[in-house]
C-alpha cells in the first residue's frame, strides 16, 4: 500500500520564516538525547507550512490535505494547530492562521453540510454524490466535527496571541448556521440533508435513502459520517458530541465575553447542557468485566458500539479536546478497553500496536491514535515509547502515514499527509512541556 507520489512543493512558503526556523532550532536543541525525533520534527514540520498552505489573493489561506487537492475543515485546523505557539510572536504565522479561519467560516456559510472543499469554484470531486452538491464543494459527507474545528481554531488563535479580528461577521454567520444544523439534527427526520453515493464501498453512503439507520431522539445531534469520512453505523457520534460541548463552551465565552453579545447566549447554553444531558444517559455503556465506560456509537434506541476509530475526535482523544481529565474514572475505564482486544481495531503485531480504522487495511494503525494515546498521558516514558515507536515506524521517509502494517511498517498508506506529521510535532513539543492553550 506504499506509494510514490512525492509531494509538489508550493511557493507560498518556500522560504521558511525565521520565526519558525528558530523553533525548529530550539526543539532540535531539546532533543539533543533523541536526535531522530528533531530529524522527524523538522521535516515533518517544515513540510506542512511548504506544500500545503496556499495564500489566496483575497488574504484568506488554503490548505491542501496532501495527497488530495481539497481543503479538510478538520485536517486543516489539525495541520496548522502546533504553528499557535509561534504564532503569538510572528504577525506572518498569526495572518496566516487567521486566513484560513476566515476561508473555513467562509465554507460553513456556504454549506455547513459539507466537510472538504474547493480551492475555487472547478467542480473537482464527488460531483455525482446524491446530495445538494456545488461547485466549491469537493465532498458533502456530514460530520459534526467538520463545524467544531474551525470555532476551535479561531478561539485557540485568541488564547495563544489575545487575537479578535476572526470573531468579525462571518464568525457570527458561521455560528447561527451551525446551531441552526445541530438543532436540527437533534430531531435527525426533520433534516433536509439526505446523501447516497454510487459505490460498492458501503462506507461511502449512507442506507435508507441517505437518511442513515434509524435513531430515536437523543438530546445529542445526529452525524452522517465518522472524521473517518466512513459512515456511521449508530448515528449519534460520542466522541463528537464531546467535541461539540466544548466547543459550544467556547462560543459561550467568545459571545459572553468578547463580543458582549448576548442575544445567543440561551440558545448556546441550552444545547450545550442537552447534548451533554445527552452523553450521560445514552453513551454510558458496560464493557465486557461490567466496566462503566463510553460507547463510541449509540442510537438512542438500545444499540451502541463499544470501538474507538483513530481519527479525531476519537474517544481516546476526549483530553485532548479538553471534554474531560485523563484521569476521570470513566475515561480511564474506556481507555483501557480502547487499547485492548474488545475495539475492534486494536491491532497488534511485531513492530507495534495501537488502534487503526475502518478506512484502512485490518491491522494497519494509525499514527494520529499513536499520536493522541501519547498526548492524552502523564507518563513522560510512556510518551517517550510513542515517539520511539513513531520514528521507527516511519518506512525511513521521515514522515508520518495514515496507517501501517504493524508487522511490516514499510506498507502504508498516504505518503503525504500532514495530519499526522503535525500530530508527531505535537507531541515533540507536549514531551517538552510546550502545549496549545484551550
């Protein structure tokens, strides 16, 4: 599953900005007793600002995926989150931060059911899906997260750098069009959005019609697809109903206390407590030693599915989003049962072991969940063993997959995907003590 395709270098950032050439020095200097986690940091680092972040004429920032000519509303935010902590002492970093906040808000005007995007108007990607498509949009798979992660952008870039500028009008459009579609799909037979593709992949459509498997009333909001991009089995999304609770705690604080706007401040709270009301009676769940712990998938009629999928929000991750402690009780109970034989895709082989994907090849894992189980840990040796693990697993390319054969690391998949690179930067810097304000 390796591949060849080398990454085609733009000339937005050809030339690294000192800023960042002094970070990467820094951490270089930190590593000094694991040198082969700086060798990887800086190329996975300096790759991302190099071949996937395009300036557009009208100041706001594209950002390629990798290997696809689309801009993820998820990957995206994941791809330039570690450039925060320089971005509160570089205005060239923080305007680029801000351009794509700006393009993802622009997008979710456009359709807030859409999760990928166009760099123009050129009819490039999945024109013939069975949805509401147009000519900006390369993909309308629903997810929830696709409308958390530019909110939690843009309020990062404030607590890193005091920034406002990005809570301007089309933040306050974006906002209305996001609690209007998880109002909505809170009651999921009241939705417009239906979506079905021609394919013989069944994780790529949705059943009934593009409404999904049937679900009962919840207090949670309804997803179609998994970050994954694979559909949901159970349609209400745990770990991204996490994510929308705190990103709602966001929009409460933004509004309460930045814009002094009060007008939506009920309307916030109220979701904010339903869809969290929500978690605690449907998403609590046995595992099989009668563990409380939480399911990954639920449908409010009695099925659910104990499983963690590597993608984020993922229920590994829910620290990191900052739902809750590592060390809260039901958490550590559904860690455990993540990273054993009870998920589904905990693969474990000669060279290594972690959680994989639906997406991917039965054991291959991925080094976003290797990434996330070392961010979401205490245990400095144990963060360590990940990194190690990481490094050795990279195929000697210097960078990070979408998956590996984990008796084989040499087969993988996606050669050029910056998620994961800025995943392993990430948790580089979380080793040293330097992390992302929330």
């Amino acid at each position: 599953m390796s591949t060849t395709n080398k990454p085609i270098i733009q000339k937005d950032f050809k030339e690294i900005p000192e800023a960042v050439k002094a970070f990467m020095k820094d951490i270089t200097a930190k590593c000094e007793e694991h040198p082969h986690w700086a060798e990887n940091f800086n190329a996975c680092f300096a790759n991302t600002l190099q071949t996937t972040v395009k300036k557009q004429p009208d100041g706001t920032t594209f950002l390629l995926t990798g290997d696809i000519p689309a801009m993820w509303l998820r990957d995206s935010t994941a791809q330039i989150r570690p450039y925060l902590s320089i971005a509160k002492n570089d205005q060239e970093i923080s305007d680029m931060i801000a351009g794509l906040v700006e393009r993802q808000l622009r997008s979710i005007v456009l359709d807030p059911y859409a999760n990928a995007f166009n760099e123009g108007a050129n009819n490039a990607g999945h024109q013939d899906d069975h949805t509401e498509m147009n000519p900006w949009i390369w993909e309308r798979k629903y997810e929830i997260d696709s409308l958390c992660y530019p909110i939690q952008l843009s309020y990062l870039l404030y607590k890193e750098t005091g920034r406002t500028d990005q809570f301007n009008e089309t933040f306050k459009e974006a906002v209305q069009k996001i609690l209007e579609v998880w109002k909505t799909e809170q009651q999921h037979e009241n939705s417009p959005y239906r979506f079905t593709r021609d394919t013989t992949r069944e994780e790529d459509t949705l059943t009934n019609d593009g409404l999904g498997s049937p679900v009962a009333e919840t207090g949670m909001t309804w997803s179609g697809f998994r970050p994954s991009d694979d559909r949901c089995i159970y349609h209400y999304l745990v770990p991204s109903n996490m994510f929308a609770v705190v990103v709602l705690n966001y929009m409460e604080d933004i509004y309460e206390n930045i814009l002094k706007e009060t007008q939506l401040l009920e309307t916030i709270r109220g979701l904010k407590e339903e869809i969290q009301q929500g978690i605690e009676t449907h998403a609590r769940v046995q595992n099989k030693a009668g563990e409380t712990v939480y399911a990954y998938e639920v449908d409010g009629k009695g099925n659910y599915s104990i499983m963690d999928d590597a993608n984020v929000p993922s229920l590994l991750s829910a620290p990191y989003l900052g739902y809750c402690s590592p060390e809260d009780e039901t958490y550590l109970a559904t860690r455990k049962t993540l990273l054993s034989k009870e998920n589904p895709y905990f693969y474990e082989g000669s060279h290594a072991k972690g959680i994989g994907s639906s997406h991917t090849p039965e054991n291959y894992i991925w080094p976003i969940a290797l990434a996330i189980e070392g961010l979401t840990t205490s245990d400095k040796a144990e963060k360590a063993r990940i990194l190690d693990l990481m490094v050795a697993c990279d195929a000697g390319t210097n960078l990070m997959h979408e998956g590996f054969d984990v008796n084989d690391p040499t087969q993988y998949t996606r050669e050029w995907f910056s998620w994961p690179n800025m995943l392993f930067c990430e948790l580089v810097m979380d080793y040293f003590d330097i992390r992302i304000a929330r």
